[in-house]
C-alpha cells in the first residue's frame, strides 16, 4: 500500500501524447498512481504554462508543454482522488543551445526565480510536489559519472562547508509553509499589475485553515534563450518596479508591497 507507480517521467513537452492514451485504457490505468515529468524544456523556466511549441530549431523541437499538466491531472483525478502527477526532475546549469549557462554559478540569483517560477505554475496546474535533482553538489557540479555537472541550491565546498545558493531559500518559501496535507486553491488576488501576466501567486490551504500565498515579481534572465527577449513570453517577464497586492479569504483581507525581484508568502487566516 506503500508503493506509488508513476509513468512518463519524461519531457513535459510528450508527456500528454504519451499518457493519454494509457489513462483511457482501463487495464492500463488502474495500474497508474501518478505522471511523473521533468522542467527541462521549459527552458529554465522561461516557457511555462504553454501547450507545446516549436520555437527555435534545436534537438527538441518543441519547447513548453506546462499547460498539458493541468489536462492530465484532470484526467487522474477523474479517475481517482487519490491520483497525482508530480514535477519530478529538475536542476539549473544544463545547456542545450550554448555553453554561457552550463555548470554551477554559485549566488545567481536568477536560479533562485527560475525556480520558483516554476514551481508556482506546476503547482498551480495540480502537481503534487517539486524534486530538486541534486540538492546538493560540490562546487563542480559533481560528482557525475557522464560530465553532466550543474548547479545545486545547496553547495558542498568542504567538511566544514556549504553555501546555500538563492534557489535554496526560493524553494523554501513552498517547502517550509505549505505544509503536508495543503490543498491548492482559487483566492481573490489582486495587483497593480499593468499586464495579467506580471500579477503571479499561487494560493494553498492549510489543514490548520490558514491561507498560504505564495507572491513573485521578478523576470527570468538566467538561463537559455532569456536574453532573446522578442522569444520570451510575458509570462516570463515582469513589471519592472514594485506592486501592491490584496489577498481575500473569506472573511479576511490583507494588503501589502512587494518589491521588484522579491519572492513573498504570506500567511492569514480564512474562516
């Protein structure tokens, strides 16, 4: 009873061809717990909440795919409560289109907001959870049998030792106040955002019913294809200054500043 089977575990940008066709097969699907995928070809977070699409020519020839997150965990939850899907692999410092952002980049602090970038559109879209690929590495990367060395939101430099980069304390705003047994919900949230696009937060209830939401007002500028702004949607960007926000549950109203690169969560009542 312990143990969960996931498939796919693959590239977001397949996943739903790939599982779709399993789910509507009833002697497959009861067998299925969960759908496990991977960030990488969002682009460190620079195409989220997309349908996939072809871009660029690379190896893979569409980038994207995080809307698909939400059609299939619609799919599992048809099928049972209990079914997940789970974002279950990703790490900053891989390249497929140039070498500029391959490896560690110890205190980047875009890392940090491509990140959490993340993590609030896949939880937004159902996903159960977030896995770090390697919360630790040493300052190389490493170790890696294939030379595949990346950055980590932990550091080991020696016995005495560690850095915590920012994609540490980027994730800790989710791991350490959406607690086990939250439950992802629609809240009144507002912002003096010019575009739509700029106001992002994503909302939890706790089982003690408090309100979690968890506010970000940055850009993704680190990692591949970022610095071509005319290929970066604006869900990858940003208002460029400060916003105000108010947060509504139930009876319950705050209001507050954020200030332009800054992650937030705040936590109120709603009863």
């Amino acid at each position: 009873p312990g143990l969960k089977l996931m498939f796919h575990d693959d590239q977001l940008n397949v996943m739903k061809d790939n599982v779709m066709p399993f789910l509507e097969d009833e002697n497959v699907a009861q067998y299925i717990d969960g759908v496990a995928y991977h960030w990488y070809l969002t682009l460190e977070s620079v195409f989220e909440n997309t349908p996939p699409r072809r871009v660029i020519d690379m190896r893979h020839a569409e980038l994207g795919g995080g809307k698909d997150v939400q059609t299939v965990w619609q799919k599992l939850q048809e099928q049972s409560k209990d079914k997940f899907v789970l974002m279950s692999e990703a790490c900053n410092g891989f390249d497929i289109t140039s070498d500029k952002w391959f490896g560690p980049r110890p205190g980047e602090w875009g890392y940090g907001y491509d990140y959490s970038h993340d993590i609030l559109w896949q939880l937004r879209n159902g996903a159960a959870g977030w896995t770090d690929w390697n919360l630790m590495l040493d300052e190389h990367g490493g170790p890696n049998l294939e030379g595949n060395f990346v950055d980590s939101p932990v550091v080991f430099k020696d016995a005495d030792t560690i850095y915590q980069n920012p994609s540490f304390f980027h994730m800790a705003h989710f791991s350490r106040y959406v607690v086990p047994g939250s439950k992802q919900v629609n809240m009144t949230i507002t912002c003096g955002a010019t575009k739509e696009e700029f106001c992002q937060a994503v909302a939890f209830l706790t089982p003690q019913g408090h309100a979690v939401v968890v506010l970000t007002n940055d850009e993704v500028k680190a990692g591949q294809l970022a610095d071509f702004d005319f290929l970066v949607p604006d869900l990858a960007k940003g208002q460029g200054k400060p916003l105000t926000w108010q947060i509504t549950c139930k009876s319950s109203t705050v209001s507050g500043e954020i200030p332009w690169k800054a992650i937030q969560t705040v936590i109120l009542p709603c009863e």
